[in-house]
C-alpha cells in the first residue's frame, strides 16, 4: 500500500506543532538568544528539518519563521523552526502551509 508523502509526513507536523509550545511551556518567555533558541530546536526537532524531515547537523540549519514576520509572527520560539538551508530558501518569506505543499509537489 503506498502513502502519500504529505500523509506520511502529517504525524510528524502535529508533533511539532509551534502554537503548542505556545500553551504548554511557560519558562520559554525570557528573551532566549538566537543560539539558545537553535539548540532547544534542534533538539525539539530531533535534528531533522522542519521541511523535508532529513538529519543535518546543527550549524547547517537556518532559523525560520513558522509564520513570517512580515505576516505578523513573532520572535517566540513557538513560532521558530529549523530548516535545512534547501527548504528554507523555498520557503521564503511565505507560510509552512506553502512550503509544505512545495515539497509534496517535489516529491510527486
Ligand atoms: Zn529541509
């Protein structure tokens, strides 16, 4: 039986589902460093890329905006991913919804 690429990679959106952090973690609203920020994702992330879920190590992630800034997102870590430097340059300054249908297209 084949599964599509966007239902196989669906479990692992809600997983990592921005807006939880939002509710659940309550010691995140200090002001964290751009680096602080990086570690506690890629460990959130288990090291994968908020995009095409491939293993990178650390410093060849790129901080990205879930929601663009440009969009009204935040600088809060719930709104914060790590993206391979491929995803996060289709991605843009556009939303995950558009990167994550970009991928499936590439993917076919
Ligand atoms: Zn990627």
């Amino acid at each position: 039986m084949q599964v599509s690429w966007l239902e196989a990679y669906k479990p692992i959106l809600i997983r990592w589902d921005p807006t939880a952090g939002l509710t659940q973690r309550t010691d995140i609203d200090a002001p964290k460093s751009n680096r602080q920020n990086k570690h506690v994702l890629y460990g959130g992330q288990e090291g994968r890329c908020g995009g095409c879920r491939s293993h990178f190590e650390f410093r060849r992630f790129e901080v990205d905006h879930v929601i663009p800034r440009s969009r009204g997102g935040t600088d809060h870590i719930g709104n914060l991913q790590l993206l391979c430097g491929h995803c996060n340059r289709i991605k843009g300054d556009r939303p995950q919804e558009y990167l994550v249908a970009r991928l499936a297209e590439i993917a076919g």
